[in-house]
C-alpha cells in the first residue's frame, strides 16, 4: 500500500465518522509531498517523519498540530496492519509557554500616552 492511497483511506475514514478533516489532510498530504506518495507505507522510516518536522525549527504549535495529525495516521495505519509500529519520535517536546499579558497601570499608560503627544 503506498503512502497517498492510505491518507486518502485516512482521510476518508475521518470524513466518515464526521470530523473535519481538512486542517489534518493538509498536513497529510503535506507529509505525502515530502516522504513521496508512491512510497510503501512499510518503507516509512523514523528518519522521514522528524525530517518533515524539521530538524532546526522551534517547538510550535503548528509542530505539535503535524504530530497530532501524523499520530492518528500512524494508528490508524497500524490498527489496519500496514505497520507494526508508528514511527513518531519517541519523545514529545512540551507546548511552548503562552505570552503572559501584562496590564499596565494608570501611571504607565499616562506616561506612554505623554511620550506620543511630545
């Protein structure tokens, strides 16, 4: 089985029961174009899937979104038993810290809108 004809199983199977599928089937298919679609699911290495999550780019949530999307794809894969195992790194990094907002002051605000009429 090659790697486009079982996204578009997954796909389809996603579509099936109901879910939106289109943020997951392009990450999918983005991992198609770059693993190559006519490769056997079989041949599908570690080594591919962390180089499709990049090597030197920062932990982000688009990150953490292509390996939610590649984790339901490889389970689904192995429960339909083209793999043994799905070859997702071993380890997850944690989600990057959100911003903490800062509420300024009346004093601050009054000095910031002070500076802009200067």
């Amino acid at each position: 089985m090659t790697l486009h004809d079982l996204v578009t199983q997954y796909v389809a199977f996603r579509q099936a029961l109901g879910k939106r599928a289109q943020s997951t089937e392009d990450i999918l298919r983005s991992f198609c174009r770059a693993v190559g679609p006519q490769t056997p699911v079989k041949k599908i290495r570690r080594s591919a899937v962390s180089g499709f999550f990049g090597h030197s780019e920062p932990i982000t949530r688009a990150w953490h979104a292509k390996y939610t999307a590649l984790k339901g794809f490889f389970q689904f894969a192995v429960s339909r038993g083209h793999l043994r195992q799905a070859p997702l790194p071993t380890e997850v990094p944690k989600y990057p810290p959100t911003a903490i907002p800062y509420i300024y002051s009346r004093e601050e605000l009054c000095r910031l809108l002070n500076r802009n009429r200067q």
